[in-house]
C-alpha cells in the first residue's frame, strides 16, 4: 500500500512546500505592515529650564512645580575685605509650572531693582527623528518685568506706573547634536516703555548664542553670550558673558556661575551688564532648581 501512495506522495510534497512558503511570506508581509516606522523625539537638550542667566528650551512636564532660587554675589575684584564679593548678594526667588508639556509659565521677584517678573515658554517644535525628522527645537518665550524701587528723595516727578514695566520677547532655537553637546541662539528683543534721554532707543535688540558639553552623567560645562546690536544699546554697558557647571543631584540641578553681570531676568543681565571680565568684574553665583509633581497624570480607562 506504501510503495502504491510514495508516487502519489512525492507529487503533492512540492505543493505542500509551497502552500508552506506562501503563509510564511503573508506572515512575514503582516509583520512588516505592522512595523510602522516612529517618531523619536530628542530629550535631555540641556540639565534644565535655563541655561545660566537665560532660558533654554527645555520645559516642565505637565503638572510639574519647579521651585527656583538665584543668587548672584558681588565682584571678585572687590578683594578680601568683601570676602571677593561674598557679603553682598542679588537674589531672585521663583516658581515656575507646566501646564502642558509644551507650555509652561513662571513667576519670581528678585532683589535687584526689586523687580517682579513672569514668563510663558511655549514649545513650537520638537527634536525628533524617524517617520518626521525635525533638525531642531524651537521655543517662543515673552517676559514681563516690573521694577518697583522707590523714587529718588531729589526727585521733582513721580514714576507712572507704566513707566516702570519692561518686556523681552525670545525665539530659542537649540540642536542636540549628539549625547555630549547642545546649542542654542537666542534672537532677543528687550522693550523699554520710557528710557533716560531721547538719544535712547526703547527696543534694544540682542542676539545670544549659548552651549552645552557634558563631561559627566551628571554634570555639564555651558557657556552663554549676547551680543548688543550696537545701534540699540545702552551706552557703557557691556554684552553679557556667563560660564557655568551644572550638577544633577536626583531631583535637584545646581547651577555654578560666573557672569559680568548682576541682574537676572532678561532687561538687567542683557542690556544693563556693566561689568568687564578683563576687570575681574565677575561675580560667582549659582541656580538651584528643585521641581515637585504637584498634578499627576490621569490615568488612562483601558476598560
């Protein structure tokens, strides 16, 4: 009976070898229809929210609290008897909060000018390569500042209010270029509602440049400056120049600093820096940054 079927049987085996090959090639096809290519975004462009005195495009996920102290020390030049500028003290105490993961908001007040300040960032676009390649990240970013020092005892005029406000309005346009190095150009213009003399332009206009090299996992060198186009600029003021060293310690990020400036927010350290680095007019301050969920993400029902 086998010797009868064995002819029978090598006839069918090529079209049992077949019918084989094509379910694996329709297994094989489904798979790779599934297999959609993907967006992937680049994360970690900086340590944190700013650079050094300035804003980097990073912004707080949804939710997210972070609690930001500023402090800025007098010149080094100042000698011993001012311990190298460590008895006086410029500080700014912020809050700054996410309300997407692309839109973020800030309050803060600092010593300086005792001025008051707050931001909106908004993310435009995102890092990413894959099925959409996008070559950078892009944020818009407004700040109003307003300064509250009283009048001087000489003088014949009371400061208006309005004469008292300030805005700065940013594009940060940054590139990881890979695991190590960051840069970001900062096209910046700086609105004065009433300036000193009529020789004095309101809109101060000022392109900054900034970076970032990371040495450790958890520590990063930046370097960040702006450069005052001269038409605009203040006269004996001097384009702000700042070298920091981040450092992640779990939910916190100390920033070191050395700038020529003392002022924080966008007007004092952009377009009132009066300090010359050849001077040893330096002043040493450091960032600490300390971010809280405060809104957590709502679970998704996959019932």
């Amino acid at each position: 009976m086998l010797k009868t079927l064995r002819p029978l049987l090598l006839l069918c085996a090529p079209l049992y070898i077949q019918a084989q090959d094509a379910n694996l090639d329709s297994l094989m096809l489904t798979e790779t229809q599934q297999k959609k290519p993907e967006t992937e975004y680049v994360t970690g462009t900086f340590k944190s929210t700013t650079i050094s005195n300035g804003h980097s495009t990073e912004t707080l996920a949804k939710g997210v609290m972070d609690f930001v102290i500023n402090h800025r020390f007098g010149t080094l030049n100042t000698g011993l008897y001012e311990w190298f500028g460590l008895d006086n003290a410029t500080v700014r105490i912020a809050f700054d909060y996410g309300i997407t993961d692309n839109l973020m908001i800030g309050l803060g007040h600092a010593s300086f000018d005792k001025q008051y300040d707050g931001f909106i960032k908004y993310k435009i676009l995102k890092q990413s390569r894959g099925l959409k390649n996008m070559p950078i990240t892009l944020d818009a970013m407004f700040t109003t500042m307003v300064r509250t020092t009283k009048d001087p005892p000489n003088q014949n005029y009371e400061t208006l209010f309005k004469d008292r406000v300030f805005y700065s309005w940013q594009l940060l346009a940054a590139r990881k270029f890979n695991e190590s190095f960051s840069l970001q150009v900062m096209p910046t213009v700086v609105h004065y509602n009433l300036v000193g003399t009529s020789n004095l332009k309101n809109n101060i206009v000022s392109l900054g440049v900034g970076g970032r090299q990371k040495i450790t996992k958890r520590m990063a060198v930046n370097a960040e400056y702006y450069y005052n186009l001269p038409g605009s600029k203040i006269p004996g003021t001097k384009n702000s120049l700042c070298l920091g060293l981040d450092i992640e310690t779990g939910g916190h990020v100390f920033q070191l600093i050395f700038t020529n400036g003392t002022g924080i927010a966008p007007r004092p350290f952009i377009t009132e820096t009066t300090g010359t680095w050849g001077n040893g007019d330096i002043h040493f301050g450091f960032n600490v940054h300390r971010a809280f969920q405060i809104r957590k993400a709502k679970k998704k029902n996959l019932g």
